[in-house]
C-alpha cells in the first residue's frame, strides 16, 4: 500500500485511513447532493475499497441510501458529518473531501450537475471575505 491519508468525523469518534491516490474527485451540483450536504455542492472523492480501513467508530456509522441516482449517506451518529462510505455497486469508497486530514492526491476533478447548481451559489454580488466570523 502507497502513502496512507487519514482523515474523521467532527467529533473525531469515527477515524479512518485510506490510500491517498484517488481516481476520481467530483464536485456535484445536483439536488440531491445539496440537501445530502445542506451546502451548494457535494466534494467527494473515489477510493480503492481494498486500502481503506476503518481506524475506529465502526458502530458509531448510520447508512442512509436513497433511491433516486443511488445517493447514500454515512454519517457518524454522535456529530452528524458525512463519513466515507462504499458506493453501491461495491467497487469505490466515497470519501467526502472535508472529511480529510490532509491534501488528496487525484487524478481528476469533474464538475458535475452543473445545470442543476442553486442559483445563489453564485450570484451578481461582491463576495467579501474574512479569515474568521465578520464581527
């Protein structure tokens, strides 16, 4: 196995380690992604399943899988964040980007359900930004 990547929860009860060399990393705009992340898009990467390890927190995993496209979401039950999953045809561990301790290595980034994208997500004002809270 090359070079592992770790990454956890929140609350850090659930922990695990992967192989960090991901084929794919998407960033999906679609609806079912927003409501899944309560955010404009969904960042999740594809791992090996065979150089993926679940350090601790095993029992601490829920599994929600929805019919429509297949959407699934494992979350840990304490804190509530996203935690890597195997999709369902078995053959990719779904890594949610966030969820890392460190950078992922990819092969490529696909932007996806672009046309579904919520409209403010990106609309005609001037960002501001702040290193923190604005207040």
């Amino acid at each position: 196995m090359s070079k592992l990547i770790k990454g956890k929860c929140l609350c850090g009860d659930v922990k695990y380690e992967i192989e960090n060399r991901f084929e794919q990393f998407y960033i999906c705009h679609c609806e079912q992604c927003r409501k899944i992340t309560g955010s404009a898009y969904a960042s999740n990467l594809f791992g090996d399943p065979r150089r993926f390890n679940v350090i601790c927190g095993l029992e601490k995993i829920k599994r929600f899988d929805h019919d429509v496209r297949g959407f699934t979401k494992a979350f840990c039950i304490v804190c509530g964040s996203g935690v890597p999953y195997l999709n369902t045809k078995g053959d990719s561990i779904v890594v949610p980007a966030g969820t890392l301790d460190g950078e992922p290595n990819f092969t490529q980034k696909n932007i996806i359900f672009h046309k579904e994208k919520a409209n403010w997500s990106e609309q005609n004002e001037i960002d501001r930004y702040f290193d923190g809270f604005p207040f």
